[in-house]
C-alpha cells in the first residue's frame, strides 16, 4: 500500500519550494520597476513631441464650442520636427551603446546607469512606432519616408553647423595673424630705425680717421720731400761745375 503521508512530504516540500521561488521573483520583478521607474530620464524632455501632441489636440479657446482646427501643412512640419528629434536621439544611443556596455563588462559603471539606457532604448522604439503612425495618419505611406527627409534635414544642419565653426575659426585666426602681423612690422621697422643711426656715424668717423693721417703723412714728408729735393739740385750744380 502506497504511503500517502510519505509522499505528502515530498510535494509540500517542492511546493513551498516552488512558491517561494515565484514569491521572490514577483517581488523582485516589482522592485525593479518601481526601481526603473524611479531612475532619471537619459534625455531630456521631448519638446518637439510635446508641441506636436498640443497641436494635434488643440482645445477651444474660453467662450468658444470648437476649437480652431490647425491646418495640416502645421502638423506635417511639427511632426517633421519631432521625426528631427528622434533621429539625433537615435544617433546619440547608437553612439553610446558599445562604449557604454564595455564599460559596464569592466565594472566601471553601475547596473542603474545601463538601465537607464535600455529604458531609454525602448522609449525611442515606441517613439519611432507612434512617429510612423501619425505620419501615415497624415498622409498616405508617409511613415516609409519621413525619417529618410528627417535623417537629410539633421545632416544637413549638421554641416550648416560645421561650416559655421570653420568660418568662425577662420576670422579667428585672421584677426590673429593680422596682430602678428602688425607686431612683427613694429619690430621690424624699430630694428630699421635703430640700424640707420649707427650705420650713419661709421663713415664720418672713417672719414675724420684718413684726413688726420693724411695731415700727419704730409707733415712728416714735407721736409724729407724738400731735402730730397734740394740734394737732388745740388747734385746737378755740381755735375754741370766738373763739366765746366
């Protein structure tokens, strides 16, 4: 005859152990959602998203039944707008995601931060899904093209933005080697300036310098040139007498 209190023992053992288990993965999947909930937002409010919502369900004025409907043309470009927006959030989590999960492997972040991330992942792809439906809402197949007219528009702003910088670098250093420019003329000319003085007082001191020895040659010469002179007669006088 089977043991029925034998066998109770073992079930009642595996179903305590089996609600304990769903016990603590309720609780602990509970936990982490208050805890995920509680994390700070990785981007900042979506403005864009919130002008186009405001637009879309625009309400009437004080002593007004009906709102004032907004014409398409203004929602097409709020939408546009906010496709713009999710695009470069799009850029900025693709960029981060592979820095970000080598970082947490290395235990140089913390488990929040990456949280925050995939929460921040999976808001854009319900984003990216309500963007595509409101932009078939508006027009028909527009949601196959819209990121593709938001993704030219950013890069395009993008080099608006970097041909801005250069141009402002350029002027930069105009302005720097206009300066460098002027201080090194400045120099220059004051170096000139220095220069024409000193070159000026050599020649007048070289020339006072040979007049004072010519004026010493000729003195020291005048009487030897004249007793030269006078021996040189004496010794005619005396030939042409032993010829007489």
């Amino acid at each position: 005859m089977v043991d029925l209190v034998g066998l109770a023992i073992p079930f009642a053992y595996l179903g305590l152990l089996v609600g304990s288990l769903a016990t603590f993965s309720s609780l602990y999947r509970k936990r982490k959602a208050a805890r995920s909930i509680s994390l700070e937002p990785w981007f900042d409010p979506h403005v864009q998203r919130n002008i186009y919502l405001s637009l879309l369900h625009h309400e009437p004025q004080p002593g007004q039944d009906k709102a004032t409907p907004v014409p398409d043309s203004i929602l097409k470009a709020a939408l546009l707008q906010r496709a713009v927006e999710d695009i470069r959030r799009i850029l900025t989590i693709r960029g981060a995601k592979q820095p970000l999960s080598q970082l947490l492997q290395r235990g140089s972040v913390g488990d929040d931060l990456w949280q925050r991330f995939l929460r921040a992942e999976k808001e854009m792809e319900a984003e990216l899904r309500d963007v595509v439906e409101e932009a078939n809402a508006l027009a028909t197949n527009w949601g196959q093209t819209i990121f593709q007219s938001a993704n030219e528009m950013v890069n395009n702003a993008t080099i608006r933005e970097r041909v801005a910088e250069l141009q402002a670098k350029g002027r930069a250093d105009r302005e720097w080697w206009d300066k460098e420019r002027e201080s090194i003329s400045s120099k220059f000319m004051q170096e000139l300036d220095e220069e024409v003085p000193a070159g000026n007082s050599k020649p007048a001191s070289t020339g006072a310098g040979n007049s004072d020895e010519e004026a010493v040659l000729v003195e020291a010469g005048g009487p030897a040139a004249g007793g030269s002179t006078a021996g040189s007669k004496g010794g005619t006088v005396k030939k042409r007498k032993g010829k007489k």
